[in-house]
C-alpha cells in the first residue's frame, strides 16, 4: 500500500507536526516571534494554521474512502486534534530548548477549533445535510 493511502498516514501527520513545533526557534531578530502580519506575531499565527491540516488531511480521506478509525470516528479525530493542540505544547516544557508559552496554546486550540469546524462542516455537506 502506498504511504499516502495508508492508515498509518494521520499518526505520520501528528508526528511530523509535533517534530514542527519542537524545532528550536531561531533566536535572531529574523524569527517568526518578531515578524508581525497586521497586529499578529506570525508564529501566532502557524499555531494556528497548522492544525488546519488535520481538516484537510480528514476531507482527503473522505475522497479516497480512508478511515482512520473502525468505531467512532469523528468524536477520535476531535479528540486527536484537540490532545494534539494540548500536548504539542506541553511537550515543551520537556525539552531544554522551547519553552511553555500560554498564548501558544491558545492559538493552538482556536486553530484546532477552526479544524474541528471544517470537519463538521464537510461531514455534514457529504451527507448532503440530511443528518444520515
């Protein structure tokens, strides 16, 4: 099976985002903490934005028919999406090199808020909004 229709592929996913947000940060004037788009740090901003693929990744499996779970699926991948926002951060305080940062967390929740919505919202238009 190749490894882009494997089930294996959300685990692939989670580890290589949490390999993201473990990356040591550059600690230069050129790092994302210090670059701002309007009134956002941009880094702010990639907390958020990363958990979007857990959206696309779900929408992508429901054109080719992959389930990522036998039982239960969507209240899973919710919980995966958002014990991924928790603990990518938390595992900071593990590590020498990052640290916990509390608005870190936020944007990882309101990113994996915004994941958990365009699930539910593609979930129900592949339904055809009939609640089947």
């Amino acid at each position: 099976m190749p490894i882009l229709r494997s089930k294996n592929l959300l685990w692939i996913l989670t580890t290589l985002l949490l390999i993201l947000n473990l990356i040591p940060i550059s600690y230069t004037s050129n790092s994302l903490s210090a670059n701002k788009l309007f009134v956002f740090r941009l880094d702010y901003l990639v907390h958020s934005f990363i958990f979007l693929t857990y959206a696309w990744l779900f929408v992508w499996s429901r054109i080719h028919r992959i389930k990522w779970f036998a039982r239960l699926e969507l209240p899973k991948y919710i919980a995966l999406i958002l014990s991924s926002a928790l603990v990518f951060e938390f595992v900071q305080l593990l590590v020498g090199w990052r640290t916990f940062n509390p608005v870190d967390l936020y944007y990882n929740l309101i990113g994996s808020t915004f994941a958990i919505a365009f699930i539910l919202l593609s979930s129900l238009l592949s339904r055809g909004g009939t609640g089947r």
